[in-house]
C-alpha cells in the first residue's frame, strides 16, 4: 500500500512541473512582448518629433546671434586675479589673466563701464570653483562658458563674444 502511495505521489509531482514551466514561459514572453512594445513606442514617438522640428516657422525658431565680422576683434585686459579656491581638505589658490573679446566699440564702453561688477563676478565664480573642476580642459572650457554667460546678463544684452585665459596658474 505504500509502494502504491508513493507512486501516485511521483505521478502527481511530474504533472505539475511541466505545467509550471508552461506558466513561467507564458510570462517570459508576455514581458518580453511587453518591452518590445514599449520599445517600438517610443521609437516611433521619438520620429514623429524629429519630423516636428523639421517643419517649424521663423515665429517658432530661435534667433542666432549676430556675429559682427567688420573688423579686427577688440581685446580687453582683466586685471591678474588671485584666488583661493573652494577646497575644503587643503588650501589652493588660482591665479589668472583673462582677456575678453567684445563685439564692438559700444560693447567695449559698456564693459568698461561695469567694470567693478565684471571684476566682482569673476572673483566670485573663481573662488567658488574647486581644483578638481578647473584641472582638466572640459572643466576651464565649462567654466569659461560659464563666465560669458553671467557676464553678458550683469552687463546686458551680449558685449562679451568670448573669454580667454592668458595665464591659468593653480596650486
């Protein structure tokens, strides 16, 4: 009687395995089909909006700047600027000399003007940097970006074409 037991129990548990790995199989492809799906989804979604940007108006375009090619560029001198860096485990400092290419002789009197707020505005990113931001070039090249950005806002308008370090000294 035991014998007969335990082959109805052998029986039992061999029917029930394949149809738990029918079940698994059945949600393997579910999900899979699910995720290609998705996939294509935002494929074609991703097209359609390539196709938007093709067809935009000037009202909907976004102005470039107007370079001003009609002469040499004018240069002007940042006085040499010393700071310390932002670091906290270890005092390091910056020395630079920057120059700044301005789009024309109005834009070089207004540069002027501002002065004191250029020299403050530069001072302060500078010391706000830390050595690990400023040592590699993606890190000078961002922080340049950086600098024409918040000074043509202080100053207004877009005087300051580009920025150039002379001299990019830090210990």
């Amino acid at each position: 009687m035991a014998d007969a037991e335990k082959e109805v129990k052998e029986k039992s548990s061999g029917g029930l395995l394949p149809i738990i790995n029918l079940v698994l199989l059945v949600l393997v492809l579910a999900v899979g089909g699910f995720v290609a799906w998705k996939l294509l989804n935002m494929e074609q979604s991703s097209t359609t909006t390539d196709k938007a940007a093709v067809t935009q108006t000037d009202a909907t375009t976004i102005p470039e700047a107007e370079d001003e090619e009609t002469g040499p560029p004018i240069m002007m001198d940042i006085d040499d600027i010393t700071v310390n860096l932002a670091d906290v485990e270890e005092s390091r400092f910056l020395r630079a000399k920057i120059k700044l290419e301005v789009r024309s002789e109005e834009a070089q009197a207004k540069v002027t003007e501002n002065m004191v707020k250029v020299n403050d505005l530069i001072i302060t990113l500078l010391a706000s940097k830390t050595f690990a931001d400023i040592r590699t070039p993606q890190g000078k090249y961002a922080l340049k970006e950086d600098m024409v950005y918040r000074l043509n806002r202080i100053i207004g308008g877009k005087p300051i074409k580009n920025l150039y370090f002379t001299d990019f000294v830090s210990q």
